[in-house]
C-alpha cells in the first residue's frame, strides 16, 4: 500500500515495523465546544485509513487523546486556555465541559460511522505519566525550567523541523501568531511541557509536581499517551494539517529526545475543510456542526459520501450547493441498489468479483483514493453480472465506506412494500364493501389486456360500458385505477 509520509514528502510503501500489526495514534479532540464538520473529515479520513487496513488484513491497534487540558487557543504556548474558556462560556466547570464535548464528539462519530479507536485515553488521567517524561527530559537535559515553567529546549536538538516545509520563517509566523512572546524561552522554537506560573490567575485544574502546582503543556500529551499504549514505536501518526506545526513536531522532538531513537516513521495529515469565505471557524460565521446538518434535512451519512469523493490531501470547500450535489448522488446510487436487493438469490460470479475488488483495492492502496474508491462502486453497477455479485462487491467495499448504502436502500425497498401492503388492504376492504368490485375489476383487467392486444374496439367498449354504470376509468404509467362517479 502506498502512503503520502509527511515526514518524508514522499509516496512511500507502507510497512508496518511487525509484520501484519499496525499501531495508530490520532490525535483527538480538544473538548471544550463541539467538534465543527472539518474536524470530522479528519477523523472520518482516518477512519478509512484504520478500517482499510483492517480489511486488508492487518492486526490494528489504534489510539485516540482527549484534550482536556492545556491546550491554548494559539497552538504556541499563547492566548487563553481552550477547556477554561469554554466553562466560562457556559457557566459550567471544566470537567463537566469535557464530559459534554466527549460525549458529543463520540454520538457525532456514531452518526457519521466512525469507528471508536481501540483506546481513548484523556489527558488529565495521565498526569503521572507526564510528569515522569518531563523529569527524564530535564535529567537528560532536553528541558529547563525558567520562571517557574518547564520548557522543551530545542537547541539541544540535531534538527527540530521535522515536516521540512516549515522553514525558519514560517517558525516565526507561528510564532507571531501569538498574543505575547514568552521572555522565559531560550529559542524562540522552545515549548512548555508543564506551566506552574500561569496568566490563568483562575485555572481550574492543577496538579502536584517536583516543580510546584501546575498544568501540563498541549504537546507532552500525546507522545506520552502514544506511548503508554503503543509502546516505543508507533506506526503511523496523524492529525489534520495544522496539527503538523508545532503540535507534531514538538511530539517528535520531545518523544525521540526521550526514547533516543526515532519514534514514528509515518506520518499522515488530512488537508482542511474551508467554507467559500475561508477558514471553518467555531467561534465566527455558521458553526457547521453534524447536528446543523441534521436539521437542515441533511443525513451525516451523506456528508461521509460528499467527504469521500475528494482525497484527504486536498482541501475542500464545503458550501450547502456541494452537499446537495452530493446528496442527490448519494440518493441515486441508494435508488440503484434497491431493485438489487429484491433479486439476490443468484450465485456469486468469483472472477467477476475479483475484478470488482481489485478496481477498489487498487485505488485505495494508491494513498487511499477514496473517489476512485466510490467510481469503483460505480462500476460494480454497470457491471454485466447478477445482482448477487454486485451485492457481495457492494457489502465488501462497505467495510471500509461505512456509507450505508444497504441499510438505506433496504428502507427503500421496506417503504416500498409498505405502500404496495397499504394498498392491498385498502383493495380487499374496498371489494368487502362493495359486491360489485370483482365483477369490474374483471372488466378492467379485460380492457388492459384488449388494449395490449391493440383491440382498441373492445377496448373502447368495456370503458363505454363502464362509464354507463357511473364508473371512470383513471389510466397511468402504473395501470388502471377506478372509481365510482
Ligand atoms: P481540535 O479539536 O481543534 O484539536 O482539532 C481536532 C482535529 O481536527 C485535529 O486533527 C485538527 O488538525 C483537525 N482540524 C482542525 N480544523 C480542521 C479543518 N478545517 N478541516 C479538517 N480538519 C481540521
Ligand atoms: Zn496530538
């Protein structure tokens, strides 16, 4: 399978250090607000890579943080803190915030078919773990501490950028993003690993440590959870693009500087979703959240499908016009599956299915192109084959998809039996109400059939003959319907 490594900008083979097991790491979600639908597309794009991997075979074991501490508005050690604004925001504390959020993140990955990572590990139940990485680094003499905070001291390191798109100027950009430079670091680059002078005068959680009460910085977080679960090596790693700088980054440094050997060889990053005014905000314009959609008639299964049919290295523009687009797909291939449903009783063609399968493998061990992927499900429709195979193409490929397509057009099919049911019933109390119905139902059949047979005399005469009984005759592209009067 080949895989885009940020780390090395380049389209590598992946390879997985024990044959046949996969380890994961994705960073989760700071839960101070609900999670807006490009966060989503992160989470969804990697959840194509941990269930593609799967159905290919390998063992996965996969790990998720949840940020309920220490994460600052600017991803730099700037700005207010995340978890405490959102307590402010609604009167609440911050544990009774990240219990709300988590819970919202987790019912919105359900919605969207989001497979719940093997571990999910919040910040605050790791302290200990934290603290024990930061005295090894400071006995190590990879931090130091300045004004009553622990930083990471980037100096010490042979190379630090480690996504090398991010030059010494883009550094400063990051850096300038923020409200206040910090006096306490050596190199403009350093980062806190644990804060005991806070300007949060009111931070609600704190912990004992050898350096006093205090908090642990955003990136510490991760590596020790990745670690904690996946041991001293981890497969692959990833995160939305602007988790690559600083955030990754400073994952890298502090983890091999602690390990003293390389951690994680792979790295994947899932481009933005941008709306056609820019940035995907929770805090200015429409707060696009999967509840949104829903209400707006939207199905989030629909929004998978419209998230599907571009690559995660490119960024997409979100706009209701391209979702709409995206549904009426989404509902026309439902509506070609239907019918499918009703004839699956035939033999799987094995060659034929193995053609199918390989148009779909091909494309997502091609850097997981999931719209190719959905062509290929295309092209299980156009195929000249039964409709057992097409099916058994279609349940396939939906390992990974998770579109609900079966389910969905299997509620067609239900829908439409229904009304067939109705029908019927309402025929059968019709003609036990009325001891002439079997006699003009007769003679309507009769009539159909003259007309079949372009005996459009008879025809004629039946009808004739009806309507002298006060019966009109109601003709459609479904049949024949009749009424009295
Ligand atoms: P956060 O909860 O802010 O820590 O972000 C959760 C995940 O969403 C991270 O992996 C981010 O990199 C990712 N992310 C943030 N904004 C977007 C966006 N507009 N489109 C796609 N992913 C995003
Ligand atoms: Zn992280």
């Amino acid at each position: 399978m080949i895989l885009y490594n940020s780390l090395t900008h380049s389209r590598d083979e992946f390879k997985p250090r024990e044959e046949g097991k996969v380890s994961i790491y994705t960073c989760g979600p700071t839960v101070y607000h609900y999670a807006h639908i490009g966060n989503l597309r992160t989470y969804m794009m990697e959840d194509i890579l941990d269930r593609y991997l799967r159905y290919s075979g390998y063992e996965v074991k996969r790990v998720m943080n949840i940020t309920d501490v220490g994460h600052l508005t600017s991803d730099g050690d700037t700005g207010d803190d995340k978890m405490l604004k959102g307590a402010k925001r609604e009167k609440k504390t911050v544990m009774e915030i990240a219990k709300f959020y988590t819970d919202a993140f987790f019912a919105d990955c359900k919605k969207l078919n989001i497979r719940i990572p093997d571990v999910i590990e919040p910040a605050t139940s790791c302290i200990d773990d934290f603290i024990r990485v930061i005295e090894a680094l400071i006995e190590k003499g990879y931090a130091y501490e300045a004004g009553g905070n622990i930083y990471f001291d980037t100096s010490k390191l042979e190379s630090y950028y480690a996504f090398h798109d991010f030059n010494e100027e883009d550094l400063e950009v990051g850096v300038r993003e923020g409200v206040e430079a910090d006096g306490n670091k050596r190199n403009r680059a350093d980062f806190v690993l644990w804060f005991t002078k806070s300007k949060f005068d009111d931070q609600e959680l704190k912990w004992q440590s050898p350096w006093g009460i205090g908090y642990p910085g955003w990136h510490i977080e991760c590596s020790c959870i990745a670690m904690k679960h996946l041991g001293e090596y981890c497969d692959i790693h990833c995160g939305g693009i602007d988790n690559a700088f600083p955030h990754h980054t400073n994952e890298i440094a502090q983890s091999e500087a602690y390990l003293g050997h390389e951690w994680c060889r792979h790295w994947m990053h899932v481009l933005h979703l941008n709306t056609n005014s820019g940035k995907m905000s929770k805090s200015s314009g429409e707060f696009l959240t999967v509840s949104l959609l829903e209400s707006k008639g939207y199905s989030p299964l629909a929004y998978r499908f419209f998230c599907m049919q571009s690559h995660y290295r490119k960024s997409l523009v979100f706009s209701y016009e391209n979702l709409d687009n995206a549904t009426t797909a989404y509902n026309k291939l439902v509506a070609k599956i239907a019918p499918l449903l009703r004839g699956d009783d035939g033999a799987v063609d094995a060659e034929v299915f193995a053609q199918l399968k390989k148009r779909f493998t091909d494309a997502l061990d091609n850097d997981l192109n999931t719209s190719l992927a959905v062509t290929a499900l295309y092209d299980v429709l156009k195929a000249k084959t039964n409709a057992a195979t097409k099916l058994a193409a279609i349940r396939d490929f939906e390992q990974v998809l998770m579109l609900g397509l079966i389910d969905a057009a299997a509620a067609i099919n239900a829908a439409e039996d229904a009304e067939a049911a109705a029908k019927a019933a309402a025929k059968a109390a019709a003609a036990a109400a009325d001891p002439e119905y079997a006699r003009i139902e007769a003679l309507v059949e009769a009539r159909t059939a003259a007309k079949k047979a372009r005996d459009f005399a008879e025809a004629d005469r039946i009808r004739d003959l009806l309507a002298a009984e006060g019966i009109t005759l109601i003709d459609s592209a479904k049949g024949t319907e009749w009424k009295r009067g």
